[in-house]
C-alpha cells in the first residue's frame, strides 16, 4: 500500500450522502488526482492518503484511497489555504487572512487552545471568537465519529446528527446501545442499526435485540397510520425482519408489556397490541370526547331562530335544511361533527356560527392541524384561526423529538368554543393533546371532508367519530349554485361518485391535456409552470401554481419533477448562492418544504408587531431567502411569514417543493393545481387521492398525461386500511361496555 501526504487542491466531485469524493493532491510539486472514499474534505486541508495506483480507460493514472487521514497544516500559507476553504463556521478568506497575519504559524494553535485571542482582531467579537474555537474542537471529535460509522456504512450527513446528539461520548453511547441509531436519528434505519449491532457482536437472539425489533415494527405501522398491530401481524413482521422464529418473539413482548412499552387488549378474539403513546391517545380521546359531548346547551329556540334570520340577512344567504341544522347542533351540543365535500357551503356555515357565538357574547378559537390550512381559514372567515399547535402554546422539550405544550388540563384553552377545521388531517396523537386542553363545558366544532386522505400521522379519528355514529354529525349533500358553475367542484364530486371527470368543457377550470411519454408530460408541465400560465393568467409560479403528483419516485416523481421544474424557475446564476445537498441543489430563490416536524427549530416573524417562538412542522413549505455559505446556514422564509435558520447539517429536513406529493398537499389550496397521469404502484393511484389533489385547487387544474391513468384512478376505490379502535371505543364507552 502506497502513501502520499499533501494538500486538497481541488476537488473535482463530491457524494455529500456517502463521501465518495475524486479530488486533486498536491504532493510536493506533483498534483495527483484521488478517488475514494474521503468524507468532510476540503480545498486547503492537508491529508494523508493510503491506498495504490489504478489506470482509469478514460482519465488516466489516478490513486485510489483506500484509507485516509486528515492531518492540520503547519506553514502559514497551508494554514491560511485551509481556514478560506470554509472549513470552519465563521471564517471566510477575509478573515482566514486576518488570522494568520496575526498568528501566523501558531494559528490552529489559538483557535483550538486559546479562541479567545482571535477577538483581538478587528471584526471578531468575543462570541464569535469562541464559537470558531468550538467549531474547530468539534470538529476534531466529528472526524473520529464520521471514521468510526464509515465502517458501517453510515453516511457523513448521519454521522454528524449521531455527533450532535452524543457529542465525544458517540462512538460509546452506540457501542452500549446500538439501536439508538434507528430510535433517536431520524432517516436511520433498524436494519442499519442491527448491521451495527451484529458487527459489534450483539447476540442475534438477544432480548434487547428482539424488543428493538418489536418497538420498530410498531413505529414502522404508526408511520403507516396504524395506532395498533394484531400480535399475529407484529409477530409475523418482526421474525422477518430480524430472521427468527415466531416462537422466540414472545417473551420479548411479555417483557416489553411488564414494562408498560406496550399494551395489549383482546378485542373480540384479536390481541391488539399498541405502542404505549397510541394506546393512552385512543383511550384519552375516547374519553373526552364522551365528557365534552355530554354538556347540552339549552336556550330560547324561538330567539335562535331570529338569530339565524339576522345572520341570514347580514350574510345575504338562504340555508339549506341541512345547514341549519348543522348550525342549530353547534349552538346546542357540546360536539359536533360537520362534514362535506367541496362546494357544500362548510365555510359560510363557519362563519355564521362564529357570528352567532360572538353575538351571545361568547369567545371562539379558530384552528387548524397546518399553517397554510390556518392561514386559509383566516381568510375565508375574516377572523383569526392558529395552527393546533400554536393554539396549544408548544414549548421546547430541550428534546427535538417531544412535544410540550403550555395548554393542558391544568391550563386549558381561554375559549368557550374551538371550532377545527381539515380535521381529516388530525392523528390521534394530536387529537389526544388537543382535547386534554379542553375545559368541560367548552362548545366543540370538528369541521373536514370525510372523503379526503387521512391524516399522514397514525390513526382515521374523523372517519373514527363519524363512522361510531356516537357522535352528533351532520353531513352537506347540497352543492350549492355558484360552486357548481366551476368544473372543480363538480368534477370532485363526480370523481367521488366513481365517475370520470367532464374534461375541457369550454370556459371552464378543468383541463386534461393528453400525454403519451413521461418525459413529454414532464416538458408540458415545466412548460405550463415557466410559460403558459404566468403569460395567460398572471400566475406566480412560485406561489400560486403548484405541481402535485402521486408517487416520489420515477420520472413524474416528487424527486424527478423538482430537479426539472428547478432548472426553468431558479436556474443557477452568479448572483444566486447555492448548497449541494445529496443529490440535488438548494439555491436561493428555490421552493422548500420541511419534511419532519421539528418541534425545537426556531423562528421569528419581522414587521409591524415582531414575534419569535419555535417549532417547524411537516408540509410547512416556504422559500429560500439566503444561503450563507461561510456561516454554514440558509434562511428560510415561509408561508406564515416565519423567518427560520436551518444550520447545513440539518438540511436533510428539507425538500425543494415546486412538486410535493398529494399527501404534503393537504389542508393546503393552490389558484393553479397541475397534476401528472403517468403509471405506477396502483396502490398510489386511487380515487381519494385523485378527489384530494383536485380539491386543493382554487381556480384552475390541470392534468397532464394518459387518460387510462386517470380512469384508473376514478376506479381505484382502494384504500390502505388502517388498524385503529377509535370507532369502537367510542360504541363501547357511549354503550356503557368500556
């Protein structure tokens, strides 16, 4: 094995996900070029490389490393090479030069034994001095950690999460606890975890081992909108997963139960087995939703109805029976559900029972599971609507995987009224913290479309509530006369009746243009987004047309589309910075959305009355403001106008949104929505998927591709069951047998 010690030049080509770099080592007066394995480098760093000398057909004579070190450089001039590079956070090459004019041969020194000192320089404050210093420290321990998990084919990107959740003491607490990986670092996966565990001799039939495996297969079925297993199921996943026999799962899962981590309830000859979190949210719900039902509230019903004749005259509107009823119910009984699809009137109903509430004198929290569906809200009613979570006053855990909210049964919500929109969005977990921080006697309206996706989080608790018929519910049927003008609305409900789309009707919202390759239906849309819509309706592409598709993956995927939608709407340019991230870019000006809620991230909104607090949710989208290339951050502005810092080693939280999956898309309302019809899993292509995408668009839509896709779809009545006992808790509980 041959070694060469010199200094990164340049690098040439770089896999930030696994490290692969190829780069240009200056040895001396020789430049040789370097292939392999090198994580975390950069131009200006000295390194010492190990491996041997290969011929590449195409570029010639390259050394390819098998092994490396990076080793600090020792003259000024390597050292100045080294801190302008960018390595370290807060030193560019204005004040890489400052530095090493200063400290000359002793400046690493300074920097990794005496930060201090560099505050001596004109533009370097104390703070910032020793945060280069902390900087350069950590950087020193990540590069033992990033070395150690190389082995097991952890990326760089995950290496750095498990070093800032662990710092110095990674590499033990793994050793110790191998499963950490998969149950405390986000986008690492049990098998990964268990390859870990196996190579440091973890005994494959270990209880440890097996009761890792188990709790993973019930987080894998939350993240599939299961709030329970059946034992026979979880058993049955889990012996494939970790390759053992059936048999030798049960005293792992009587362990697992001793210790209250999960639960089990027989349910008519079924061993229903939970995770504790969705056990103790079902059971919570269930019973409150029966306390706050029971409180009815009694008046002059004669004066109600010259109240809803006011109301009626001031909104200039007749209602339909089934609209006064919904608002009687809401007035009168302490929950009620109202459903319907689009067009059915659900807004106008909002805000005469608002109005009327306010007029009794009563005070009305307005809420939503996401900000675009609360900010939509807003502008629908006129009155101010908070996300759910913001209505709870979410806190920070110190933790950022736990949510802690200032709302509790200790502190419950100040409102005599909630009424919650898009509740087909809401997972039982949130539901859960929701209705703790509801005071008895508080009036509650669930408003959403049963026939919309349910929530991305686990559990069905609107179809729950509804389907029990334990619940006061009132569904619209009606379509009123101007909705139906728009082809949106119609078609939405057609589609839900199993029949196709009226297509291209002149005049109208709903366009179908047929395609019959996937990269022609890519070309049309890019070519709708950049051209034919901004010049034929005035559209901001980037916030008013949206692309929503079906699947993440292929050439009309999420991953696909972006990078092609990208290259027409933020094309690279001098005057725009940009971050590779992956396998793909993240430019300024780009569209982004955050992909995992991030419950300590904080942010501030400027203006008129400044505010700041701290939490970034799932499907929040916005737009890259700056990236800081120096300082190692971007800025991201988003919808709701939150400001927020996302520090490069958390980028992996974020997406670029000109394309989102129709999942992302809900609670949200786009004036253009553009949907590609392309073939894939006929799972992904279903009739509520199809009913949501169309329904998220305000004024026109748009479908691109194979009109045997979109039959396809209006056919595929499909949906992935969920296991969730909601329904029939609630029958027992109002049925007195719980």
């Amino acid at each position: 094995m041959d070694t060469i010690e010199g200094i990164i030049e340049d690098i040439i080509f770089t896999n930030e996900a696994n490290g692969y770099t190829v780069c240009d080592v200056r040895a001396e007066k020789v430049i040789v070029t370097a292939v392999g394995f090198m994580p975390f480098i950069n131009i200006g760093e000295t390194v010492k490389v190990m491996g041997r000398w290969v011929e590449h057909p195409d570029y010639g004579e390259q050394f390819k490393v098998e092994c490396y070190e990076k080793l600090l450089p020792k003259t000024s001039e390597a050292i100045e090479k080294y801190l302008a590079s960018g390595v370290l956070k807060g030193i560019g090459p204005a004040t890489a030069a400052k530095i090493v004019k200063r400290f000359g041969d002793d400046a690493l020194n300074i920097i990794g034994f005496n930060p201090q000192q560099l505050s001596l320089i004109r533009g370097i404050s104390l703070e910032k001095a020793i945060n280069i210093g902390q900087a350069f420290n950590e950087q020193q321990g990540l590069r033992n950690v990033i070395l150690f998990f190389q082995e097991y084919g952890i990326s760089p990107i995950y290496s750095t999460k498990i070093y800032k959740l662990f710092g110095d003491r990674s590499i033990d607490e793994i050793k110790e606890n191998p499963y950490k990986l998969s149950e405390m670092i986000f986008g690492i996966t049990f098998k990964t975890a268990d390859k870990v565990a196996m190579s440091l001799g973890i005994d494959p039939m270990s209880t440890y081992r097996v009761s890792s495996g188990i709790k993973f297969v019930l987080t894998q079925g939350a993240a599939n909108g299961h709030t329970y297993l059946p034992e026979d199921k979880l058993t049955e996943l889990t012996a494939q997963l970790l390759e053992i026999q059936i048999d030798q799962i049960k005293d792992a899962i009587i362990r697992l139960l001793l210790d209250k981590v999960i639960y089990l309830e027989k349910d008519e000859g079924v061993n229903k087995i939970y995770l504790s979190a969705f056990y103790n949210a079902e059971k919570s719900v269930c019973k409150r939703l029966m306390e706050l039902s029971s409180v009815e509230f009694k008046g002059d019903v004669i004066e109600l109805e010259n109240r809803i004749i006011e109301v009626q005259k001031e909104e200039g509107i007749d209602f339909a029976n089934n609209q006064l009823t919904a608002i009687k119910e809401s007035l009168t009984n302490g929950v009620i559900v109202i459903t319907g699809g689009p067009g059915t009137g659900k807004t106008t109903i909002i805000k005469s029972i608002i109005k009327l509430l306010i007029k009794e004198g009563l005070d009305v929290a307005l809420t939503a599971p996401t900000g675009r569906a609360a900010k939509r809200m807003t502008e629908a009613t006129g009155f101010e609507a908070k996300t759910i979570h913001r209505l709870l006053e979410i806190g920070y855990s110190g933790d950022n995987e736990e949510m802690l909210f200032s709302k509790t049964e200790a502190n419950p919500i100040e409102s005599d009224a909630i009424i919650v929109d898009e509740m087909s969005m809401v997972d039982i977990l949130l539901m859960n913290s929701l209705l703790k921080a509801i005071a008895q006697g508080t009036r509650l309206i669930l408003v959403g479309d049963i026939d919309q996706l349910p929530s991305v989080g686990a559990g069905r608790v609107l179809k729950d509530i509804i389907s029990s018929n334990m619940i006061n519910t009132v569904k619209l049927t009606d379509v009123f006369r101007q909705a139906e003008e728009s082809m949106i609305v119609v078609n939405a409900h057609r589609i839900n009746k199993g029949n196709m789309p009226y297509l291209n009707v002149k005049d109208k919202d709903f366009f179908f243009m047929p395609r019959q390759r996937g990269e022609d239906i890519v070309s049309t849309i890019a070519e709708l987004c950049y051209k034919r819509l901004p010049a034929s309706y005035g559209y901001d592409p980037m916030k008013q047309i949206q692309v929503l598709t079906p699947t993440k993956k292929g050439i009309t995927g999420v991953l696909s589309m972006n990078k092609e939608l990208q290259k027409y709407l933020n094309p690279a340019d001098r005057g725009r910075s940009e971050k590779t991230f992956r396998d793909f870019i993240f430019r300024e000006g780009d569209r982004v959305m955050q992909i995992k809620n991030n419950y300590s991230l904080r942010w501030e909104k400027t203006g008129l009355i400044r505010s700041e607090g701290q939490g970034v949710f799932n499907g929040d989208t916005g737009i890259i403001q700056s990236i800081d290339i120096e300082e190692h951050y971007m800025t991201v502005i988003f919808d709701d106008e939150k400001i927020v810092e996302y520090d490069f080693s958390i980028l992996d939280e974020l997406e670029l949104a000109y394309a989102v999956t129709i999942h992302k898309s809900q609670g949200s309302e786009f004036p253009a929505v553009i949907i590609p019809l392309f073939s894939g899993p006929n799972i992904l292509l279903t009739r509520n998927l199809l009913y949501t995408a169309i329904t998220r668009a305000k004024d026109i839509v748009i479908l691109v591709g194979y009109e045997s896709v979109l039959q396809l779809m209006v056919n595929n009545v499909k949906e992935t069951d969920r296991y969730s006992s909601l329904s029939q808790r609630l029958i027992k509980g109002f049925s007195g047998i719980w």
